[in-house]
C-alpha cells in the first residue's frame, strides 16, 4: 500500500499512510457507486499476467494444487500492453457491490496485519447464493441462464 498511496501524499510515513488509507476507500466506493467511471481502456501499471498468477498462487496455497492449477487455468488475462478494457456491463456490476468496513474483531482477519480495508458484502448480489448467475443476469438486463441439467 505504501508503493501505491505514498507517491499521492508525497510520504511513505506508515501513520500518514494509514490516516488516508479510509479517504481513498470511500472515494474508490463513491465512484462506483455514482457511476463516474467511463467505460475505456486502462493501463495497470503495476499488474501483469505473471504478477496476478503468482499471487493468486500465494492466496491459495491452502487448497490442493490439482484445484490451484484448474483456478490458475481460468484467470482472465490481461493484454500483452498492460491494459484492461472497462466496459459499461463491468459498471453496472460494480456500481451493486455492497461495500462494508469490518468490525474491529474482523480487521485482524481481514487485513492480515496490514491496514483495515472495506470489503465486499460476500452475500447477494455476488455471492454466498446459488442464484448468483441470475442475479448478474438481471443486473445486465439479460435473461437468467438455463437450469442446471440433471
């Protein structure tokens, strides 16, 4: 956190860090909740294939690695020139996240010993459902996809 928010406030002081930690949090929260986000292309600079796979690696390094390599196997790429292309759909799913701060008790867990962060509600719309795809779908505007077959 200190390599992305220290350059914004001239510091890399842990206190200082930490002071404006929540101010970009709720800024990120109020951007995607009001829609100011224009659909386009954007440069992660700091993000490439290798960098997101070795850490998702390091984050589930509990599970066995035949489930690791499956997951590693379905991550979306990102293009070769370090862009990501935003569209409106990206959005709409966005702007229906449920943001929430964790109770103290919780920031242990959450922040792993970094800095406590808002996280995302893990039920619905996303989440914790087996309905899940049909709530996407009709944040999209599209028809729930077919049952399951037996």
């Amino acid at each position: 956190m200190a390599d992305d928010l220290g350059p914004i406030i001239g510091t890399r002081d842990p206190v200082a860090i930490a002071r404006f930690h929540p101010d970009v949090s709720a800024i990120l929260i109020a951007v995607l909740r009001n829609d100011t986000l224009a659909p386009g292309r954007y440069r992660l600079v700091h993000l490439d294939n290798a960098w997101l796979e070795q850490r998702l690696r390091r984050d589930l390094a509990h599970l066995p690695q035949e489930r690791i390599e499956v997951v590693i196997s379905e991550l979306p790429r990102l293009s070769s020139d370090r862009h990501f292309t935003f569209t409106d759909r990206h959005r709409r799913l966005l702007r229906e996240l449920r943001f929430e701060w964790s109770d103290a008790s919780m920031i242990r867990l959450v922040a792993r010993g970094g800095y406590p962060a808002p996280t995302v509600h893990f039920k619905r719309p996303f989440g914790d459902s087996t309905a899940f795809d049909d709530d996407i779908a009709s944040i999209l505007g599209r028809p729930p996809p077919p049952p399951p077959a037996p």
